[in-house]
C-alpha cells in the first residue's frame, strides 16, 4: 500500500531579493511498511522534504498525497490536524517540555486529540514502556541521560499509532554507543510494522534503513535498496 506520493513537488522560498530553490522536482514513492533514509549534504533539500512530508510545510508546486488524501494546498489548521493524526515527530533536540515529566511529555499529542486524562496516562504509560522506559515516567528531562530523552521522544511520537514515523537525526546530538541503542530500537519499530522515515547526513546511521534516497541540489540523485542493512548492536 503507497502511503506517500509526491508528484514534482518543489520548494522555493524568497529571500530578500534573492530566490532559493530548496527543492527542484521530486517525484518519490513510499510504500506502508518502508523503513527509508534521506541523506545529502546541507543544503539538498533532505529538511525540507522532510518538513513537506510532515505536513510543516506545503510545496511551492506539485502535489503530495498522504494516505490517499492530497495535503498538497491545505490550510494551516488543517495541516495541523494531519500532523497530529497521521504523524510522530522524533527530532535530533528532542523537543521536550523542561518542566513535565517523561509521562506528561509523551501525553502531549493525546491532550491535542482530546484523550480523557485517565485514557492520555494509560496510553502515555504503555507507550513509555513500550521503550523501556516505565520506571522514568516521573523524571523531567534534566533528571534523563541523552538516550532517556530521545526513548521519550520517541515513545511521544508512537503514542497516538501515527502512520509515519519521521526522525530528523534522531542520533545527531547523541554518543556512539546511546545511538546503536536508539537504531535498536527503531530496528524494532519497524519489525513491528512502523513506516519509519529517517533524515541523516551520517552514511553510517542511513546504513540501517532499508532504502536509501540521496538527495543533491534539491534533486534526487540516487534512489536504491540497502543491500548491506547495519544490524544495531545489543545494548548491554
């Protein structure tokens, strides 16, 4: 089943007088069920793939279909609704509320969706434990280790059974060792049945997903099936 398809999408922004294109044509595929890395060097256009893709931002031009719905030239508000509904968002600074704890912060999405407060725990608590991370649920952020923080995240982004995954350098601000873990653990998601879509600019990182999109100057450059998929080693 196609869950995403762009058709000559393109991004152009304007800055002062100049125009940027951010992206040119991209006319790309993803299957239900596809575990897919985007990588290129600053500046390709893997971001704000990313960000159309995650409903962030609308294309210049072209269309975007997302689960059989053209999100192409939705309004904002609509935009927003999507993203709640169709979308987890794990990203390289975590994003985490200081002042709440683990379990509040991965409630977050169920109070946008008007879970009740008993359902929003049950839920938040399951998905917390569903990455190891049910004795933290009353931790704050500053009291987690930088792998703590990113389980947690990512338990926020499975919490209300998104159809995508998306992961903006899940592993950027991590050590070698916390990021063979947290590869683990989206290795698992996607045995699952998660649609996991990564965004790297580390060869090494990309090396897990099952496909590979290399982008350049807003194009894609290269589009091939990882042949080679890195195994995560066992955290100890």
């Amino acid at each position: 089943m196609e869950m995403i398809k762009t058709y000559d999408i393109a991004k152009i922004y304007k800055m002062g007088n100049q125009i940027v294109e951010a992206l040119k044509t991209i006319t790309i595929s993803i299957q239900k069920g596809e575990y897919i890395a985007f990588m290129g060097p600053s500046g390709s256009g893997k971001s704000t793939l990313m960000n159309i893709i995650g409903c962030l931002d609308s294309p210049t031009r072209g269309r975007y279909i997302l689960n059989n719905q053209d999100v192409s030239s939705l309004t904002e508000n609509e935009l927003a609704e999507i993203r709640n509904r169709e979308i987890g968002f794990v990203f390289q600074t975590f994003n985490l509320l200081p002042r709440s704890n683990a379990l509040e912060n991965v409630e977050l999405p169920l109070v946008y969706a008007g879970l009740r407060k008993k359902e929003r725990k049950e839920q938040a608590m399951r998905s917390l434990e569903n990455v190891n991370l049910g004795d933290r649920a009353t931790h704050k952020p500053n009291e987690l280790s930088g792998g703590e923080r990113q389980r947690v995240a990512i338990a926020r982004a499975l919490v209300n059974n998104p159809s995508i995954i998306l992961a903006d350098e899940p592993t950027g601000n991590l050590d070698s060792k916390t990021s063979h873990g947290i590869m683990e653990l989206f290795n698992k998601l996607h045995e699952m049945g998660n649609t996991i879509v990564m965004v790297t600019h580390e060869a090494e990182i990309a090396s897990y997903a099952h496909r590979i999109v290399k982008l350049r100057d807003g194009m894609v450059e290269e589009d091939y099936k990882n042949e080679n998929i890195k195994k995560p080693e066992l955290s100890t």
